[in-house]
C-alpha cells in the first residue's frame, strides 16, 4: 500500500517513506521482481492511450510503466519517470495526502485534481485517477509459482491535463469575486428577475438601502420592493427588455432614454418609500435566449427633493412674478385713478356750481314771468319750456352730485389714500364699494345689504375696498354663470373682531378646488380674463391686517366668503406698495 509523505500534516500518523524519491532515479524501468512487471497487453494499451498513462506498483506506488503522452505532459522521457513514485507527479502536499489518504480508504483515487510540476518548471493541473489492477500469473505466460497463482497487485493511473479549464474556472471565479465586491461595496442596489418578475437576486446592499433581508424578498415578485403606482410602468418596462433585448439606460443625456429612464419608488420595509433610477438589461442564457434582467438602481431621494424644491421655488417665483405684475397694474391704476378723480373734481364743480346758478336763475325767472306775464304763462307752450328747463337742470344737478360721489369714492381707492392706517367704517366702506360696482351687477344681481351697528376697526380703506371688490365680483360672476341670482352682504360686529360676509347663490366650489382657491394664479376662468390673483391678493391684505378669510362652498348652490378682522392692529405692518400689494 502507498503510504503519505512525512512532511504532510494531514499523514502525520501514516507510515513514512513511501514517497520518498527512490534512490537513484532510473533512467530505465527498473529491474522488477518476477511477478511484478506490468504484462505487455497493459503496456501495449497504455501505450495506445490518447491520454498520458503509468502503471504503478500497488504496495510502495513506484512507477513501473509511463506511456509517452505522459511524458510529453511532464516533459520528460518516460523511461525518466519509471522508478519514482506516482505520486511524486503531484507538486502539492496537500493534495498528494489527500490522495494517498483516498487510496488507503478506497483503495482507488477517483478523478483528483492535482496540480503537476513538469521537468522544466511549469506547473500543470491534470485529472489524476489510480485504478487497482490485478493481473492474473497466466497472463505472464509463465506457470504460476506455488502461492503465486496471482500477478503483483499493480495500479493503473491516467492523467488529463485540465490546465486550461482550472485557469479559465479561476479566472471566472476571480471575476466573480471582483463583480461580487464590487456590487457589495456599491451604492447601487442590484436586483434580477425572471420573466415572471420573480425576484431571482438582490445585492445585500438591499438591507443597508431599504431594511429587507435578501432571503426574505427572493423568490417573490417584484411587487413586494415596488411601489404600486410606479410597478406597471416598471413591469411594461421589463416586458420591453425581455421581448427585445434592449436595454434600459439611466443615463438622462438623450432624449430617447430621458423617455426610457425608469424612476420608481422602492418600499422600505418600514412601509415608506425611497425614489430610484434604473438601467435594465437582460440576462440571456447559453443559447442566447432572454431568461430575465437585471436593474442596477441608483438611489435619487435626494436628488428629486432637491428638484421639488427647485420646483417649488420656481412656482413660488412665477407667483411672485405675477402679483409684481399685478401691483404694479393696481399702483398705476391707483395713480391714474387719482389723477382722473383730481382732473374730474375741478370741471365738476364747475358743473355743479353753475347748475345751482341756472336752476337759481330759472326759478327766479319763472316767478319774473309768473308776476308779468301770468297769462303768457298760461300759453302752455311757454309753461312747456320752463318746465322742461327746470327739470333738465335738475337732472344735471342730480347726475353732478351723482359724478362727485363717485370721484370721491374713486379718491378713496386711489393711492392717494393708501398710506394712512385710520379708523374705517366698514358699513361705509361696503357701501363704497358696491356703489362702484354696481353698474357690474345691476342687471342679474340683486344685492341684500345687512349691516351691523358699530362695525369700526383701525385699517387701510383702500385695501379693505380691494378685497370687498374682489370678493363682490367673485360672487357676481359665480351668480352670473347660472343666469342671475343674490348675494348678501353681511357685517358684524363680533367683540374685538368685525366679520364681513359676502354670500351669493351661484355656481360654488368643486371640493378639489376649494383647497387651492387662495393659491396665485389658480383660477377655473382661464378664457374670460380670470388671472387667479384676486383671492390670493385678498388673502394677503387680510393677513396683513392680521385677520382671516376663510370659504365655505358647496357645488351648485353657492358659496360664503367670511373675512374676521380685528379693531385693532397689534403692531403697524401696512398692507400698501410697501407691501406686496
Ligand atoms: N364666489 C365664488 N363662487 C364660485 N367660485 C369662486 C368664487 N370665488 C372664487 N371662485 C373660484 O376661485 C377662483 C379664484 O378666484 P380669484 O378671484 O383668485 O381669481 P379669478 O376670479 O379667477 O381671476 P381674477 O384674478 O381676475 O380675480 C375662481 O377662478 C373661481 O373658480
Ligand atoms: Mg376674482
């Protein structure tokens, strides 16, 4: 039987020497016992062998017969290996005891791998097998001697030579290790499904990234990591790369994969919710069929954060844009407002003055008349012409008191008034205004005014009758859209705090757009001229006065704008062209 070197660990209470190199190596087959030589027919086959090939004595594994492939892989002369022990052929103690250990058990070693030191260095790996061989004495064709009907207990070994295999195995494996480390160590979650959409791997970054285990998600589908509103897109996603082939970049820069760019919700196991960008790419198997892909996700919470706020800041920017655009119309118009009431002022009460000197003078001429003529007087024609004089005069008396009022409120609008923080009526201020609106309202609306007693608080009336406007034409429109219709006007005086109601019984609020009524720009009247300002601005001007404004709606049966101000201001902001408005 073999027996393992002295130096293996593994053999370390095994018999020695049986590896030992005997001494002196033979160039030439060694002079063997009767009995023990390997019979011609083996040699003749192993010589026939395709594979390098030695026969071995059993008992001390001393190479008895080595063909001339196995001396090519070696490189040496076969007759050079006959006499070493067969083992020896094995560069690694390891291996070799481990072998010798196979051989003692088995009494055969099975297809080992072992790694084989030529003359000149190299080192190969080779398939090694050691076959038990008992050759019968007749076979000799000698006449056995007494007790030694048997031939000797030989070994028949063949090696193959698998060095390009355990190269290419290694490399693999080394590349694999590479990728795994790589994948491992990245930021980047790796997942691969089948085309069923199971989850067939995960890299364990899973746990760092999202909280699962690996374990727990594999073999599930891709449901239980995505979020149910971005799965069909993702999944219609996945379809297209496993019918095609193609692949899916993450890569923004083209606009065709802009289109492509998978961003999904992944869930976390604690049931929120992370944003990712994914490249697809299919996983094909040996015959280059389509059998899954893999994603390689990027985390990008951050990054679409950082663009909603981007995004939020743009919008707050147009808002801001667009209420600049808007005060600085209202300043103007304030101005011209002014200035128009100003130039108005003056040539009306020129009016206004010599309609009291002729109506002044016409009685005065009528009672001349009256006193000289009572019978031309009674000529009706006459009477007829006086009367018409009188009355005519009057009607511009009543349409100049009529254009002052007027002015005086358009004076109250105007800029001219804005600056001052004073004491305001609000029953006067309601008034003032739907006496400037009224022509916008007469013909549909009928207006109800219920005012209450004592409803003064310290304010900017300019500002106060803006909102009022607003709010009025708001109802009217609302009113106007289902044909006609009332709105009530309310005001009460409530402690500290007035409230001005303004009620109408139009169109109303969808639920949907209740909740962004106040926001800038937001209007249901894009095509008749709606700019969407008119709450928002009133909104301001009310919180700068420190008050509320709040809605109350309901689809097709109207709506209630409640404003609560309080009767004093705690400190002076001043909702003028200081401010936003
Ligand atoms: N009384 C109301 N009844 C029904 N809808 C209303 C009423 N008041 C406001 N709304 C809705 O709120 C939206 C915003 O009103 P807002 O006054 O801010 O803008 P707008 O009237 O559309 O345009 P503008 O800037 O010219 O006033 C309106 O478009 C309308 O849909
Ligand atoms: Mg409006």
């Amino acid at each position: 039987m073999l027996s393992p070197s002295v130096d293996s660990p593994a053999g370390a209470d095994l018999p020695s020497g049986a590896l030992d190199p005997v001494e002196p190596a033979c160039p030439v087959e060694p002079a063997l016992e009767a009995g023990q030589a390997p019979p011609d027919l083996l040699r003749a086959v192993a010589e026939a062998s395709p594979f390098p090939m030695l026969i071995c004595r059993k008992h001390d594994g001393v190479i008895v017969h080595a063909n001339g492939k196995l001396g090519e892989l070696v490189d040496s002369h076969p007759a050079e290996l006959v006499g070493r022990r067969a083992l020896e052929l094995c560069d690694d103690a390891t291996a070799r005891d481990a072998a010798l250990r196979e051989l003692d058990c088995e009494g055969r070693v099975r297809e080992r791998e072992l790694r084989v030191k030529t003359r000149g260095g190299a080192r190969l790996w080779a398939a090694f097998s050691l076959e038990p061989l008992q050759v019968p004495c007749e076979e000799h064709g000698r006449a056995p001697a007494v007790g030694r009907e048997v031939g000797p207990e030989l070994l028949v070994g063949a090696l193959c030579d698998v060095t390009r295999r355990r190269e290419t195995e290694e490399a693999l494996s080394r590349s694999e290790a590479r990728y795994r480390g790589f994948v491992e160590s990245s930021s980047e979650l790796v997942f691969a499904i089948d085309t069923k959409a199971t989850l067939t791997y995960l890299s364990p970054n899973v746990s760092r990234l999202l909280g699962h285990q690996p374990s727990h998600l594999l073999g599930k589908a891709l449901d239980v990591l995505v979020h149910g509103c971005d799965l069909p897109r993702l999944l219609q996603s996945a379809q297209r790369v496993i019918a095609t082939g193609e692949e899916v970049s993450s890569d923004p820069r083209s606009q065709r994969e802009r289109r492509a760019r998978q961003e999904f919700r992944m869930l976390r196991s604690d049931g929120s919710a992370r944003w990712f960008c994914a490249a697809l790419a299919p996983i094909r198997n040996a015959a280059g069929e389509v059998v899954g892909l893999t994603g390689t996700a990027h985390d990008i919470s951050s990054e679409k954060a950082a663009l909603e706020e981007l995004e939020r800041a743009h919008q707050h920017l147009r808002d801001a844009q667009l209420q600049l655009v808007r005060t600085e119309k209202m300043a103007s118009l304030g101005l011209l407002m002014a200035g128009i009431a100003h130039e108005i002022r003056t040539p009306l009460g020129a009016v206004q003055s010599t309609q009291r000197t002729i109506s002044q003078a016409l009685d005065k001429l009528g009672e001349r008349l009256h006193e000289a003529f009572p019978e031309a007087l009674e000529d009706s024609k006459l009477g007829r012409l006086l009367k018409v004089l009188t009355d005519s005069t009057r009607v511009v008396g009543d349409g100049s008191t009529r254009m002052t009022d007027i002015v005086q409120r358009l004076r109250k609008f105007s800029c001219a008034e804005e600056a001052k923080l004073c004491p305001v009526d609000v029953n006067a201020i309601a008034d003032d205004t739907l006496a400037l609106i009224h022509h916008e309202l007469k013909h549909y609306v009928a207006i109800q005014r219920c005012y209450g007693e004592g409803v003064t608080l310290m304010g900017y009336p300019a500002r106060l009758n803006q909102v009022l406007v607003n709010l009025l034409i708001n109802a009217a429109q609302a009113v106007r859209a289902r044909g006609n219709g009332k709105i009530t006007l309310e005001t009460r005086a409530m402690g500290d705090h007035i409230e001005i109601s303004v009620s109408d019984d139009g169109v109303g609020i969808s639920p949907e757009n209740l909740g962004q009524i106040f926001s800038c720009g937001f209007t249901t009247r894009h095509g008749e001229g709606g700019s969407g300002l008119g709450l928002a601005i009133s909104k301001e001007i009310v919180d700068a006065h420190q008050g509320s404004l709040e809605v109350k709606s309901q689809l097709g049966c109207g709506s209630t704008f409640t404003v609560r101000l309080p009767r004093s201001l705690s400190d002076c902001r001043k909702p003028n062209r200081g401010c936003r408005f």
